[in-house]
C-alpha cells in the first residue's frame, strides 16, 4: 500500500494553484497593440483603431435609420473602395420572423475573388449599426474596424484560393435583421402526405449567400478582455481544428459554447446556424458594465482587444481560404485551451469512453488498495471519504444559497465586487475545510478515490447529456488522477514523494481547467443570482459561491492529511467564517456608503470602478381617441427606465418579463416634476418607469391610422390600414392592450408577422407602414391598440433632466432616450 503524503503537500497544492490561477489571469489578457509601421500584410491595432475612429466620426449612435447610420455607411463604402474592393448596398424592409420587428435595413458587401471561383467562399461577418445610447465602439464598431484592417491585409498578400466576402451587417441591435436579409427569410412547410418537412423562402437571401462555405462573427459584449471563441456553427469542427492550429493566441472551450446555448442570446452568427452553415463566433465580454451603454465610447474601450480579435482571425482566415472544401464530418468536439498556447480537443462521441477509462484506473488504483489484508481499511476509507465529498457539495452549495439570501447586490456588475468575491471564496473554503472533517477519518487515499471516482461518473453523465461540452472539466483531472495513481500504487509505496504526486497532478489540472472559467465567467454573468427548481427547496443560487465548488473538491484528499490535524482544519474553517463575517458588513456598509445615495451604481472614493447606473428618459405625448368624436385628450409625462435586473424572489410577469427594476434614481428627486416613487408599466410588453406629469407640447399631433378598411368574413373582419406619424418618427410601434384571443394573423407591408403583443418598425418608410390585420369574432366588438412613433432625444424641455442624470455620472443604454407619441384606438 503506498504512504499517504506529509501534511506539506497541503501547502504546495495551495501555492500551486495561487501560481496557476496568476498565470491564467496572465495569459488571459490580451497581446499589445501592434503599431501602424508594422509589414502591410500583418494585422495592426493601431491601424484598425484608425478605422474605428473614422467610423465613429463625431460621435453619435448609429442606430438604423439614424444620421450617424447613414454617416457610417457612406464610411465603409469609401474606406472599401479606397482599400480597392468594389462595395455594394443590399437595402431591403424586412419583417423579422424571430422577433417582434421590422425595418428597413441596409448591408454593406465586399468581395476579394479567389483563384479558384468554384469553391465556397469564407464569409466575415460584423454590424456596423449600434444601440442607441451611444458610440457603439466596442459593440461592434471594434468588430468592423478588425474587418477592414483585415480586408487591407488580405489585399495586401497573395492571391487566395478560396473567396472572402465580407458583410457589414445593419439592424443587428434591431433584431438581427440585416443578418436575416443576406441569408433569407425561410419558413418551414409540412407537406400534407406525411413527408418531411422542406425550407420554403419567404425573403430570397442575396445571390452572395449560395456561396459562403463557413462564417466568422466579430462582436463585443464590453470594451476589453481576450478575444474569446464562445460559439460554434453546426459542422465546425474543421474551423476549430484551424483555429486550434493557427491562431497564436486562441481561447476557447466547448464549455463557453454550452453555456451560451443555454443564454437567450444571438448574435448575426444565428442566422447562418440556422441556414446549416459552419461558423465560429468571437467576443470580448470584459467590461460588460459598458456594454449597451453611452460608455460604449473610445475611452473606455481596450484597443488591445481589438488587436486579439485581428491577431487570431487574420491567420486563421488565411488557412481557411487557402485550404480545399472541408469534409463534413458528422461529429462535434470537445475541446478548450491551456492558457492560450495549445488546444486540446477530441470528438464528442469519445467523452464517454474517456471517463469510463478514467473511472477504471480509479478503480484500480482502490482494488490495489484492497490487497494486502487493507480490505475493511480501505472500504472504511471510501465510505468516510465520500461523506466528506456529499458534505462538500451540500455545504458549499448552502453557503451560495446563504449568501444569495443575505444580501447581493442589486447589480450583477457593481463598480467593485471585491467583498462580494472575497466573501463567497469564504464561504466556499469554510464548507470545504468542515467537510474535510468527515474526509479526515477517511485518511488521503480514501478520499482521493472518492473525490475522483465521483468526477469520472460526473464526467459519464455529462459525455451522455446535452451538456457534452463541459465534460472535460471532469475527465481530465480525473485521468490525470488515474495516471498518477497508477503510479504511486506501483513505485510510491516507500516514496511519500511520489504518493504526493497523485494529490497534486489532479488538482494542478483542475485549476488549469478553473481558473480562466473563473475570471471569464465572472465577466460573463457577475455576481448573478439564479432560481433553482421547487424541488430544491432553496428560492435562489448565488453563481460565484456555488462555482468555487469546482475548485474547492479536488482539494478534499490533501484537506484529508492526517499530519494537518483536524484541529488545524477547524480553526482554518473558523477562520474563514471569522472572514466572511468581516466582509459581510463591510459589503453591507458599501451598499450604504453616502456616495452610492446619489447614484447607487458610483464607485465609493478609494475604490476602482467606473460603473455608470442606466437611467434611460422619455418624454411621451398620450393622445386618447377611441373613435367617440370626442375632442382628444392629451396627456404629456416623464418616464424614467431605470435599468432592469432579475430578481428570482419576484414573480416575472408578460409585462415585466425582466423582473424589476432599480430604485428611484435619487437624482429624481430634484426634478422640477416629482416623480412617482411607485413603478407603473406604461406600455404593455415593457418594463416600469417611474413617472412625472409633464406640460403638453403645443402643435404635437398624434400616429395616425389612414385608409381604414374592414372586411367582413364569416369568421371575423379583415382590417387593413396606414400607420403613419406625421412628423416622419422613423421609429414605429403597435401594442395589443388587450386579449389576444381575437387577434389572429398579422401582416406587415405585406410580410407575415408573428402573433405577439407588440411590433416595433426601426427605420420606418416616411409615408407610413401598411397593416393587415385578422380579428377572429369574439366576445367583444372591437380590440383596442395602442400606435407610437418615437424619435431619439428628448425635447427642448428636458435639458434639465439630462443635465441632472449626466451629472452623477449615469448613462443611457438600447433605446436611449426618446421623444415619444402615442395614441389609442380600436379596431
């Protein structure tokens, strides 16, 4: 039987898992920006960072159908044609068949021919449109400005086998519209004799899109942080196996993808994935307090980023387009990066077998530890041990669920999460060093068979699930467990040395595995709460806490350590709850600190930060018409959007499907108009605003409905009318408030619509937008709607209240701030 290590080895696990967990934060920023000097076929921030400021301009959303939109188009269509390619606009209204949207929408295309005009193209992929809050530099003005330098360098070299086309797609932010325009509406048709269903085109792609073989998406979801690989096309296993074999600087892993699937997210790349078409899809996500913000502006973005999104693209574009027709290989893979120098990957279909592999030299090394007459020794052993994995698990995730409970802050991204982090990484440890008081009677070996047998088996279940992609987090330390164990049973049983090894391997590959998921998943979801299943028993799950779990496990054989001494385990234990009990109040005070009374979201002085708290205003005419030849009733209001976070202990609701929102921003409260301290939905579909009475506008008119048409028919009425704004509000929208029992089909300028309670029109034509609508026969005679058209900015008037907002720092964010009318009738 082989000795246990000495108690030491606690501490060199430690100290190696500080050291790698450094090393990974390392590796995980992004390269320096290469300077504009550098050789014309190499791929330069400093020159990429010149297009972006040539995009951005005078700053200024580029929002579709906005001036600073048109402004940007013109750009690209001048930058392209300087570079020596021969743009063209493909301008199109399109209804979204994924979204409650339409617009109309105008791409910008570009082509370098290859030598051979038979093969696919490679197609790249960013939107130049923005949200409306601001610069939109980083989401995705840093996705086109790679582009472009990427177009120049692709000029700038030999000729390529295979052509590039390059789409800067409009209306990403309104609906992944110009993404859908380029490949095409599609509807699926169930043939009435039982065949399979068959793709009909409801919306012809453009003739470009029968070409494209593979896609690669730029976008940013922050303003710094790694180029991150976190999405996949079906049948990208050949663009993995390039990306893995000539990026200098990947990171990726299959884990990334399957969370992100799990998201209700997209991007342009959702077009494509649904057309059948391989792709991967790039992203910083650092600085996500930026993001969908007017601090989405060159100040605040990382150029570096931007120089790791064109230092891993540009060679990889290169391979692709030089390459021959990939063969479409049925599998997928499973595969991640350590610390952005090699990419380990493996088809899915084998996870399963590798953790049956590694749970058989698990087993292996226990039957050795069997022999010898140690039987009952190490059965006890695995026994003991496996109560201290169980009690593990329940306390680290009890300790997340106290610390969801107890207070979180009302962000998920405040402006220092330190105390949040220093007390769940508390929290985590303590359950960690009481379990390890049952692993303790179960001795090292014990314990290090029961920790690492129940993450072969997690790593089986995984192979097996939907959620193959995070299996190896499990199967590798677990195989390197089996190895090394292997090892000591056969040359360690003298050696403690050695015995060591079967500790520290394991757990040196777990926090190779741990420690980028930590800083990436943090910049992804923050200091998120989540809600768990009834069965649970437990309202709500704080992320960050229950992830250290991970982390915490693979430490349990060398917590186990008899030469620690369980006295030593429980004053660390209290040690770490002495900790966290320190960092709560202080939390608790930083949640109440005076700087935060004027804007909660303010970094307190002394701390790092720059996280502005969203506050988006609306000035809203209401006309009430409902067809009574009554003169019209006019209402003027401030509504102030404060922005939405998930709160699991509140029930979401169709009109709030968000949760709620933040509270009265205290600068309000110095509004000329008082503001209600109570929310109030003001349109349905919408979250609450607070509210203020406001003076009407003299002259404002309302949306009107021309050209009313109805047709009777057996079973309801056909209404057909204009929806125009008389001030040509290039923003339009129609909200059903009422049921929808009756509400049957929609067709907008003359394209299907989905069913659903709201539309919105972004960049809509100035003579108005046609409706068709079908009401079923129903109880009642008539439905009512509620029609606005909406323009960016707010009227003379409310200076003030932007003045008031600047002034504490906070920002606007999607729609950003509007000068609204609206108006009801019924149909």
């Amino acid at each position: 039987m082989p000795l246990a290590p000495r108690a030491g080895a606690l501490a060199v696990g430690l100290a190696l898992c500080a050291g790698i967990g450094l090393l990974s934060a390392w590796r995980l920023e992004p390269p320096a920006v290469v300077r504009k000097d550098a050789p014309q076929t190499e791929f330069s921030g400093e020159r990429a960072l010149g297009y972006l400021k040539g995009l951005i301009g005078p700053g200024g959303t580029r929002m579709v159908g906005s001036p600073g939109n048109a402004r940007a188009r013109d750009y690209l269509v001048k930058t392209l044609g300087e570079l020596g390619y021969e743009p063209q606009i493909q301008k199109r209204f399109l209804v979204s068949r994924r979204f409650a949207c339409s617009g109309t929408l105008s791409n910008v295309l570009a082509e370098l021919p290859g030598s051979d005009p038979t093969a696919t193209a490679v197609l790249l992929s960013a939107h130049y449109d923005c949200v409306g809050a601001g610069d939109g530099a980083g989401d995705d003005g840093s996705g086109v400005a790679a582009l472009l330098e990427i177009a120049r360098a692709l000029k700038a070299g030999p000729p390529l086998k295979r052509s590039v086309i390059f789409l800067f797609s409009d209306a990403e932010e309104s609906g992944l519209l110009g993404a859908d325009a380029f490949t095409g509406v599609w509807s699926e048709v169930r043939p009435s004799d039982g065949r399979p269903a068959v793709s009909v085109p409801l919306q012809e792609p453009h003739p470009w899109f029968k070409r494209v073989g593979c896609v690669i998406n730029l976008e940013a979801r922050g303003s710094r942080g790694p180029s991150l690989m976190f999405q996949t096309g079906p049948k990208s296993t050949h663009l993995i196996e390039a990306l893995a074999t000539h990026a200098p600087r990947p990171v990726l892993g299959s884990s990334f993808a399957t969370v992100y699937e799990l998201l209700p997210n997209d991007t342009d790349l959702s077009a494509f994935r649904d057309r059948g078409v391989p792709g991967l899809n790039f992203a910083f996500i650092g600085g996500v307090e930026h993001y969908h913000t007017s601090y989405d502006d060159l100040a605040h973005l990382d150029p570096r980023s931007v120089q790791h999104h064109g230092s891993n693209v540009l060679p990889l574009v290169k391979a692709l387009a030089d390459a021959g027709e990939a063969s479409s290989k049925p599998s997928e893979l499973v595969y991640f990066d350590l610390l952005s120098l090699v990419v380990v990957r493996w088809p899915a279909e084998f996870s399963v077998y590798l953790s049956a592999l590694a749970l058989v030299l698990i087993a292996i090394v226990f039957f050795g530890l069997t022999r010898e007459g140690h039987r009952d020794w190490a059965l006890r052993g695995l026994a003991w041990g496996g109560l201290g994995v169980l009690a593990c698990v329940l306390l680290v995730i009890g300790f997340g669920q106290a610390a969801a409970s107890w207070r979180w802050p009302e962000i998920a991204f405040p402006a220092d999460p330190a105390p949040w982090i220093v007390l769940a990484s508390a929290l985590a440890l303590s359950g960690g060093c009481l379990a390890a008081q049952l692993a303790w009677r179960g001795g090292f070996w014990g314990t290090w068979v029961a920790v690492w047998a129940s993450q072969a088996a997690v790593g089986i279940g995984l192979s097996l699930s939907p959620y193959v992609g995070f299996c190896y987090i499990f199967v590798v330390p677990a195989l390197v467990a089996g190895v090394a164990g292997l090892v000591a049973m056969a040359v360690g049983r003298e050696r403690p040395a050695v015995a060591a090894l079967a500790g520290l391997l394991p757990l040196m590959a777990s926090a190779l595995l741990l420690a980028p998921l930590f800083v990436l998943v943090y910049q992804a979801l923050g200091l998120q709460v989540i809600p768990l299943p009834e069965l649970a028993r437990w309202p709500a799950l704080a992320i960050f806490p229950a992830l250290t779990l991970l982390g915490v496990v693979p430490l349990l054989p060398l917590l186990a350590l008899r030469g620690s001494g369980r006295g030593a385990l429980l004053f660390t234990a209290l040690g770490f709850a002495l900790l966290a009990g320190t960092v709560a109040p202080g939390a608790a005070v930083y949640a109440k600190h005076p700087a935060r009374q004027a804007d909660p979201q303010a970094a307190i002085p002394g701390r790092s930060g720059d996280v502005p708290r969203r506050v988006d205003l609306v000035f809203n005419q209401s006309f009430e018409d409902e067809g009574t030849g009554a003169p019209l009733q006019i209402d003027a209001s401030w509504l102030a959007f404060t922005y939405p976070v998930f709160d699991p202990y509140e029930e979401r609701t169709e009109s709030y499907p968000r949760g709620r929102g933040l509270p009265l921003p205290p600068f309000l409260t110095s509004a000329t108009s008082p503001f209600d301290v109570e929310v109030a939905s003001p349109w349905v579909g919408l979250p609450p605003a607070y509210r203020a009475q406001a003076a009407p506008l003299s002259g404002a008119q309302p949306p009107i409905l021309e050209g009313l048409k109805i047709e009777v028919h057996g079973e309801g009425r056909l209404v057909r009318f204009r929806l125009r704004s008389p001030r040509r509000a290039r923003m339009l929208g129609l909200f059903f408030t009422g049921s929808m029992d009756q509400v049957g089909s929609i067709r907008i300028a003359g394209q299907l619509a989905q069913r659903w309670r709201k539309h919105w029109c972004f960049n809509a034509p100035p003579e108005g937008l046609e409706f068709e609508i079908f009401l079923k026969k129903g109880k009642t005679p008539s439905v009512p709607i509620l029609v606005i058209d909406a323009e960016q900015g707010l009227p003379k008037t409310g200076r003030v209240l932007r003045e008031l907002r600047d002034s504490v720092g906070s920002a606007t964010s999607d729609r950003a701030d509007l000068h609204v009318h609206s108006a009801t009738y019924k149909l």
